[in-house]
C-alpha cells in the first residue's frame, strides 16, 4: 500500500470542530444540541453582531443534519422551540 502525500494547503482548508471533552463518545447528537442552543444564546446576550458567536454557528453547521437545524429554526420562530434560549 502506498499512502498519498496530502497538500498541506488543502488540509489547512479543511475545517472540523475541535474535540470536546464534554462530550466524550462517537455520538455527537449532544454536542450538534447544544451548539446550536449556545450560538443563539450568544446571539442574544452579545448581541447578533458579536463575531465570538460565529464559532457555535460553525460548530453547529458541521455537526447537525441541515433537517434538524430546519426544524428547529421553525420551531424557534413559531415559539415552541423545546431549548432554553
């Protein structure tokens, strides 16, 4: 088997959330959870503007199905979003 060289330039291109020790197992359904809640929590206490706040947008993007985050941006704007924003 030969190994391919890797481009260090397209590899810096590669994003993917850092580990979290909160969150220790394979399923990271938690984790996608509660990025999700912290990034419109952020958004609330810091105000939409707060660039800090685009890290959990990341985080959340890369982790959640698009259906889940869908659902939930819905369920948000009609009020009956299950989190504690």
């Amino acid at each position: 088997m030969s190994s391919t060289p890797v481009d260090p330039e397209a590899q810096k291109k590669v994003w993917r959330p850092p580990f979290d020790a909160r969150f220790p197992n394979m399923n990271q359904t938690r984790n996608c959870w509660q990025n999700y809640v912290d990034y419109f929590r952020c958004q609330k206490t810091k105000g939409e503007d707060f660039a800090a706040c685009e890290y959990f947008k990341s985080v959340y993007t890369h982790l959640c199905p698009g259906f889940w985050v869908e659902a939930w941006d819905e369920q948000r704007e009609a009020g009956t979003f299950p989190g504690k924003i």
